[in-house]
C-alpha cells in the first residue's frame, strides 16, 4: 500500500491553502473557543484542559419532538449556498412515529448502541478476517453471522437527506452511510416494505425509469446480482438483519436545485429494516455502485459534511463537488484498502489525553499490506473504536486524570462513566488524534464525554473494536466539517464548524 508524505508547508501550497503561520494563529484564535473542534500543527502546544457545559449538555437530551418537526421540514430546503447542497439530520429526529419512546434519552441512547454493536460487527466480518487476526472474537457476531453477506452493506442508518427520486422528483429521506456502495428506494409495487415516511416510490409513475438489463455492464458492478425475465436483481443484506431485494434501475435523483440523470439505484420490492422512516439508503462509499463514483466526472469524487452536534438548533450539511472543498482544512492523505474498497482509511499516528501523547505503538494502526487493521472514518457507526491495547491504556491516561470526578459503573458498550448531576461546568482533559501526516485534531468536550441518560450520567464515549481495526465514529466526528476529496486521494478536517 503506497503512503504518501506531504509536509504541511508544501501541501498547503500545492492546494493555494494559507502557509502556516497564518494557520497557527488561527489554531490560536480556535482555542479559545474550546468548545470547536481545534486542528493543529504537531509543532504547536496543545491545551491540557477543557470545559464541558454539563446543563447545556443535559438540556439537548430533553429537546420536545415539536422543535425536532420544524427541524424536519425545513430540511426539504435543502442548503441553497450550493449547487450540490443538502441539509442532513440525525434518525433521532425522524423517530417522531413514537414521541414517549423518543423523549426519553436513556432509552434512545442504549438503542443506539445495540444498533451499533451490530454495525461494527457486521464491518468486521465485511473486512477481510475482521475480529479474528487479534485473537479476540467480535462480540456478538455469532449471533447474527448468519444475516451478513460477506462483503455487503450493513447498517440502519444514523444521518438522513431528502432527495428528489423520479420524474416529476418524489422528496424522499435517504440514510446517508459512507460505509456502503449501493442507493437503493423502497419501490411499488411492494411486496414487502417497512414503514416510511412518504408514499412509496412508484416506478410507473416516473418518465425517467429505466430497468437495467442483465447484460448490461452496471449489472456486473454489482456483488449480488440476479436476473429475472432480462431484469437485473441486486440483494443486500445489513447487518442487524435489514436487507432489501428487487430491480436494479437508472433513475433521474434531484439534489435541491440539481438535476442527475441516469444513476443506477436499486428498486427494492422486498425490504425490511430498521431505517425508521428513510425511503433507502445513499451510499458514499468508495466502491463502484456509490453515489460518490456514479457523480464521478461532475463532482471529482469530492463530498464535504457536517454532522450537527446533538442537541442543537441547526442542521448538519452534505455537499457535493470540488467548490465544496474548504480553504484552511488541515489534509492527510486518503488510504485505500484493496480488500474493501467502500471503505475511507486515514493514517492515525497516535491519540493525546490532556495535552499528553499516550504511549501506543504507532504499528497498532497501521493498515497492513494484507488489509488488516487501519483506521475507517465512518458515518454509520456512532462510538469511535480502537483495538484493546490501545483503548486500554487510552482510557486509563483518561480516568488518571479524572480522579477528581465521581465515577459509576459501566453503561451498555461504555466502561468508564461519570457521575456529573451535581456540575454546573466540569474541567476535562483534551482528547486529540494523532494524524500521521502531522496534523493534531483535538474534539471539542461535546465529542467524547456524552450523556446516556437525562439525569447526569455521562460516558467517555469510545469503547474497544476487539479486532486490529479502528473506526472513527459519528459521535466524535459530529461538529467538525470533514471534506473527501477523492480525485486527489485526501480527507480534510475542519477549518469550519458546523
């Protein structure tokens, strides 16, 4: 696997990006926002310490489903600013079908995370020997094995769009995962369908529908294709046991203002899932069926997005092409594994706690010449994971410098969790990500201390992948704009937040 080195300085060239003295002095101005994602040069001093609003935390726990409604509708705006522009959401906010379950944080929360024990395991056994190489068993994989495709999709999405599908354009809520390949639409006539939010999409109805045949060189592309009387089929089955089944089609897809003609997407007759409300799924992956590489010539493979933080009153953003890229992010080189392509790798060097580089090994993340191990960004899981080693001595430089605070017992996935009914405020230490071509991310508070229920339990949000693999999750990655750009084989962090 080639890796490739750019210093800062003759990066930051090559791009026409600011030369870093002006970049320091905006890493300067960023920590004293400490709330804001900071991204730094390893040349710089990074904070020890942070505070983090336990109130305004626990108050984004007990938003109404009122708020979250208003929040929903204007989604359909989409993000005017740009061409490609979508506004984005988390599911929380579509789970409106259910509002005593919903307003209940502790509940919502423990949901997530069994949806999420799911997701890394069914991406464990997707990557080539996933939880076996490091002589630990994933938990839970034998339990549903059986419902995972090696090599398929696999998840109930956690962040939604609304997209246009057909012609005239049907608005649908679309999961985004940018660890699958495959779009897909729940389709009429439906032989099997959860429920969604709006009507079901009616091939017969739209002027640009298009089945596909199976001759046709977009059916080969497919993992599991199918023919049926000259039709091309496609299967994929999640991992917590969701799958869809039907036609593979070209469709016209309308993002906001713009128009695409001619994406292969799947018609799916035969669903079922856990994708609360979304019609189907987008997939951004880095495979040959994704969005991401059907829009190939006319966006550069380049994406940019913002996840929004919980409990605010904004929404996050997703957008598409090169004029999305943001001037001042800090870039490290994209790296692709040969075994599973879907996936986004970055180099990881090592992980900070207040202020202080903990000692890992740098080869614990590394991604092998055989595609083992590496570090994954990915929008699908919540809860950031490293191998057991490097969880373990991470979270102890942790808890050392937090014997000041009231510890709990451990909650769902969470080892390491805190009593903080009785803070206004609590001083933390900084959390920062090593990143191998010399840039420091370090979270905002909000990003690894969470709430897991609505009294002040909060827990130091990362947990152990029990393989070699690690993946940086939506939690940590929420606030922070992160820009993939494909074309050059490079993901920005930052400088925006969002």
């Amino acid at each position: 696997m080639p890796h490739h080195h750019h210093n800062a300085k003759t990066f930051n060239n090559m791009l026409g990006l600011a030369p870093p003295p002006l970049q320091l002095a905006l890493v300067a101005l960023l920590h004293l926002t400490i709330s804001s994602a900071t991204v730094s040069s390893s040349t710089t001093s990074l904070p020890d310490h942070q505070l983090l609003n336990v109130t305004q935390a626990l108050f984004g726990t007990t938003q109404t489903s009122e708020y979250y409604h208003e929040q929903l509708l204007d989604v359909a705006g989409g993000d005017d600013r740009w061409r490609w522009g979508l506004k984005l959401v988390h599911r929380d906010w579509l789970s409106l079908n259910n509002t005593a379950v919903f307003r209940n944080h502790s509940h919502r929360f423990h949901a997530r995370m069994q949806r999420d024990v799911k997701r890394v395991a069914s991406l464990l056994l997707r990557i080539s020997g996933g939880g076996i190489h490091d002589g630990e068993a994933a938990d839970g994989v034998n339990d549903f094995g059986s419902d995972v495709v090696s090599g398929m999709d696999q998840g109930s999405g956690e962040y939604f769009v609304r997209i246009g599908v057909g012609s005239p354009p049907r608005s649908q809520y679309m999961v985004i995962d940018s660890g699958s390949d495959i779009v897909w639409v729940q389709c009429q006539p439906c032989s099997q369908c959860y429920k969604q939010y709006d009507p079901v999409f009616d091939p017969a109805a739209s002027a640009s529908y298009g089945g596909v045949s199976c001759s046709s060189s977009v059916c080969d592309r497919i993992e599991n294709s199918g023919c049926r009387s000259g039709r091309c089929r496609y299967e994929v089955m999640y991992g917590d046991g969701s799958y869809t089944k039907g036609t593979l089609a070209l469709e016209t897809l309308t993002f906001g203002p713009t128009v695409v003609q001619n994406v292969a997407i799947g018609c799916g007759h035969v669903n079922r899932g856990m994708f609360v409300g979304a019609a189907g799924l987008l997939g951004l992956g880095g495979g040959s069926m994704s969005l991401v590489d059907q829009l190939g010539g006319q966006t550069g493979g380049a994406f940019s997005y913002c996840l929004v933080s919980r409990g605010t009153n904004s929404s996050g953003s997703l957008v598409f092409g090169r004029e999305a890229m943001p001037v001042g992010a800090a870039w490290v080189p994209l790296l692709r594994n040969p075994q599973a392509p879907t996936f986004y790798y970055i180099g990881l060097s090592g992980l900070g706690v207040g202020g202080i580089r903990v000692p890992i090994p740098e080869d614990i993340f590394q991604l092998t010449e055989l595609g083992y191990g590496g570090v994954v960004m990915d929008t699908g899981t919540a809860v950031t994971r490293f191998p057991a080693v490097a969880y373990n001595t991470f979270r102890d430089a942790f808890i050392e410098q937090t014997a000041n605070l009231p510890r709990v017992s451990e909650i769902s996935i969470f080892d390491t969790c805190y009593n903080l009914s009785s803070f206004v405020t609590v001083r933390i230490p900084t959390i920062s990500f090593y990143l191998s071509s010399g840039p420091i991310l370090t979270l905002p508070a909000d990003n690894f201390l969470i709430p897991v229920d609505d009294a002040g339990t909060f827990c130091f949000a990362f947990a152990s992948s029990g393989s070699g693999l690690s993946i940086i999750g939506n939690i940590q990655q929420e606030g922070i704009q992160i820009s993939f750009d494909g074309a050059n084989g490079y993901v920005g962090f930052g400088p925006n937040v969002c």
